[in-house]
C-alpha cells in the first residue's frame, strides 16, 4: 500500500457555519477498491465533529434515516456517536458533460483502499496518517492510524 500527501484548502464560510465542513482537497480522487467504480470521482472533506454534541451519549435513537446517536460526547457527519474531534468523509462528485466550459475540480492521484494519506493544511501543518477504509454499501471512509 502507499502513501499520500492530499493538499487541503479551507471550506466555505456557509459550509464551516452550516454542516462543520472546515476543509476540502484542492483535487477529486479515485479510488479503487473491490467494490468501487474506478470510474468515479470522490471529493474528500474534513469535518470538525464539536458542532455536533451527543445529545444522548451513550444511547441510540432510530429515525427514518437510520440509527443515530451511541457512545461518544460528538456526532460524526453520519449521526454516530464518537469522541474524535475530526472526521474525514469521502464522496462520490457527479461527473458533467457540456459543450461549453465549467469550471471542474482538478483531478489528483488514484488512491486505493487500504493506503495511508496524510493532509497538508494551507497553514504548513500536517494532520495525519489516516487509512483509506472500506465500507459496505457506502462510500470508502478515512479513519485516523493511532
């Protein structure tokens, strides 16, 4: 497996204040696992999991949308329980095709599940190593290699 540095730029104002998306890869990325399209193009973003206390530490709530909730003094961007500050998301960018010019998002290296990036922050500071994960029935995740 390999490793990667994944340049990060910060997010929006509306997305910081909105969902805790504090930054996003200046690229798209492949990634190619067993279950993946290698076609597909994903956006990698990094949350801050503090604007989003556990309401109920400890217990999980079932809504329409899944399970909620569990062990853990925050949320994750998915609604789980967790006493990570930071969580890394991956998701699929939808692919255009037009005859006249869009802007697009610059497409970086192929990753592949199993590899290790470390994110260099536009401050110079690193955060990192984390692992590229596979997860059933969704998107690949970044876990933090302690």
């Amino acid at each position: 497996m390999s490793h990667h540095i994944i340049h990060v730029n910060h997010a929006s104002r509306y997305e910081v204040e909105q969902y805790g998306i504090i930054y996003r890869a200046r690229c798209v990325h492949r990634i190619r696992g067993a279950k993946h399209n290698p076609r597909s193009q994903f956006s990698i973003k990094i949350w801050t999991n503090t604007v989003r206390p556990n309401p109920h530490p400890g217990e999980v709530k079932y809504t329409q949308f899944g399970a909620r909730g569990g062990d853990g003094q925050y949320l994750d961007p998915n609604g789980k329980g967790t006493d990570e500050v930071f969580s890394v998301t991956t998701s699929a960018e939808a692919t255009v095709i037009s005859r006249t010019p869009i802007a697009r998002t610059p497409e970086g290296e192929t990753l592949e599940i199993g590899d290790t990036v470390t994110f260099s922050l536009p401050s110079g500071m690193e955060s990192g190593p984390w692992l590229i994960a596979q997860r059933a029935l969704h998107d690949p995740h970044m876990e933090l290699v302690k």
